[in-house]
C-alpha cells in the first residue's frame, strides 16, 4: 500500500516535470524494476501515449577509420575490431536501403563514422535525404558528428532531425572519450535547437558509470530540451577497449534489473521526451526486452552500427503482443 501511495506521488511530480535528482536516486534505491516500470507506464497512459510505440531503423552509411577514441565503438582507429570499411555510401544505395523499411517504421537514419563529414559526403547526404523524402512515407534523421551551423540549417530546411549522443553524464565522459569533448557535442545540440531543428541524443548505459552519473546524464538531458531519448546498453564488442575492460573486471556487467530500472527512470524523469530502446537490449535484456516497453515510446528495429539486430518480425511480434496486453 505505502508504494502504491508513493507511486501516485511521484506520478504527479513527473508529470508537472518536477522530479529531482534525489526523487531519481529514491527511486531507485527503494523499488524494483516493475514497480518503476508501472509508474513510467502510468506516466505514458497520462499523457495518451502508451498505445503505439514508434519505431525507426538506420543505416551505416559510412564504416570505420574514425579519428576518435570512444573506448565503446568498434569503428574507431583506436581499437582493433574485425568489422566491415567502407566510404560513403552513394545516395541510391541509402535510398535503397530505406525503402526496405517504408511502411514499417516512422523514421530512417543516416550514420556516418567520423568525427566528421566533408563538404562533398554532406552534398551526397543532402541529395539522399531528398529522394527518401520524395520516393518514401519515411521522416528522416541524421547522425553525422559534430556539425557546423551551415550544415545544420541546410538539414532544418529539409525537416531533419538531428542526432548527437551526449554518451554519458558531463562528468564521466573524460573516461569513454579524450579526442573530442562533452562540451563538443553540447555545442551541436544547443546550435540544433536555438534554429528550431528536432534533436535526438541519448547515451550508453553500462560504461561503467554509476547510477548517480546514469541519471546526472538524464537530467542534463532534459535541460537540453532533447525531443528523443535512444537509450543503448553497451554491447562489448572484441576488440574494443570496453570489451577489454569487461573482461578484465575493470567494468562490471550490467544487470537487467539495473536496465529496467532506469529506463524507467529516464521516462520517470523526462515524461515528454520519446524515450527509444537502441543498440544492445537483445544482448542485455534477453527475454526480457518486452518488459521495457512498459517504458518507452520508441524502438529502433532492424540492424545496428557494426552488430546485428533481431528479425523484424519478431520485434514486430513482440509490439504487437504488448499492445494486446495493455489495450
């Protein structure tokens, strides 16, 4: 009964956009993964959007040699990872590639590895943009590191929406990343939005980062004003330094109570942004990736960067079963 009665309490907070960092860290510490996964769940029913989970889908469009040294990404000069390389890819491979998905999920990603693109790829994505815009029902994002102004308002006049992951919170990014910084990535998504651009930016759970620095990067998040939330659960891939790390115990797995737990917070805490499951949750969650849509608005079906995605068919399954649940 008393967590019922604190449920309803904080559903209020949430819902005026009033939970706190220490709200979050209560939370946490003192109710399991379903009890937050009805609160989130109680929040979406409030605001009428629990009944459709939004789905989108990506390409890598161009794979590996990246400068940086993300201790996560298979792509980057930095670690040794036996993945496909290659350039740009051109504008009718894109095009053909999101066709795939037309009809299936609402928006299609363009990713490219790199800090970031030249002059003549961005033309080349611009001109792919425009014939997914005309020959798909497909809306379109775009991840290309760290653009400039005049690169972003040329994708604000074709309705893009951009996407930059902040990774992890401002204080624990010095350990994932030194070649670029958090204030970097700051810069694109306050840019993106001064101009009116839709932003998409999340993080990596299980770097290593405390649940304080997990939810310190949920609440700079949101003073952001970020639109869409991908949350991705570090798949360690061999040959990385992540995976490296794991293996010699320097970081501990994270468990798929930990997952649950705050991904519900993150909608706990941002009720009106769509929070979107990404890369790892089968790797992660296991049997139990059904459980979070309790949680969130969105999900990125199909493949990812360099790791395979589950069968369609059986996420679009899995969707479809949750809806019956809840209807």
């Amino acid at each position: 009964m008393r967590a019922l009665i604190e449920i309803e309490t904080f559903l209020e907070k949430s819902l005026k956009n009033r939970i706190s960092f220490d709200n979050a860290i209560y939370l946490y510490e003192n109710f399991n993964a379903i009890d937050l996964l009805y609160l989130a769940f109680k929040i979406k029913n409030e605001i009428k959007n629990n009944d459709r989970i939004k789905l989108c889908a990506i390409i890598n469009a161009k794979s590996g040699k990246c400068s940086e040294n993300c201790i996560f990404c298979s792509q980057s000069i930095h670690n040794n990872c036996n993945i496909p390389i290659y350039p740009l890819k051109s504008k009718k491979e894109i095009l053909e590639y999101a066709k795939k998905f037309d009809g299936v999920v609402e928006r299609f990603g363009i990713v490219t590895s790199g800090k970031k693109i030249n002059d003549d790829e961005f033309t080349e994505i611009l001109e792919a943009i425009e014939l997914i815009k005309e020959e798909t029902n497909l809306k379109v994002c775009c991840s290309l590191g760290l653009l400039d102004e005049e690169k972003l308002k040329e994708l604000k006049k074709l309705d893009v929406r951009v996407h930059n992951n902040l990774e992890t919170s401002k204080n624990y990014f010095k350990n994932i990343c030194s070649t670029h910084s958090y204030e970097d990535k700051v810069k694109v998504i306050r840019e993106a939005k001064k101009i009116g651009l839709e932003v998409c930016s999340g993080g990596i759970f299980g770097l290593g980062e405390s649940i304080e620095e997990r939810i310190k990067m949920a609440f700079e998040l949101k003073e952001l004003g970020v639109d869409s939330v991908p949350i991705n659960i570090l798949h360690p891939i061999e040959g990385t330094k992540a995976y490296q790390m794991v293996k010699n115990g320097e970081i501990k797995p994270i468990s798929i109570s930990d997952v649950l737990k705050s991904i519900a917070l993150y909608k706990i805490i941002m009720p009106y942004a769509e929070i979107r499951l990404a890369g790892g949750r089968a790797y992660n969650l296991k049997d139990y990736q059904s459980y979070s849509l309790m949680a969130l608005d969105g999900l990125m079906v199909g493949n990812y960067l360099t790791t395979k995605g589950r069968i369609l068919e059986d996420d679009l399954k899995m969707i479809a079963d949750f809806c019956n649940l809840v209807e």
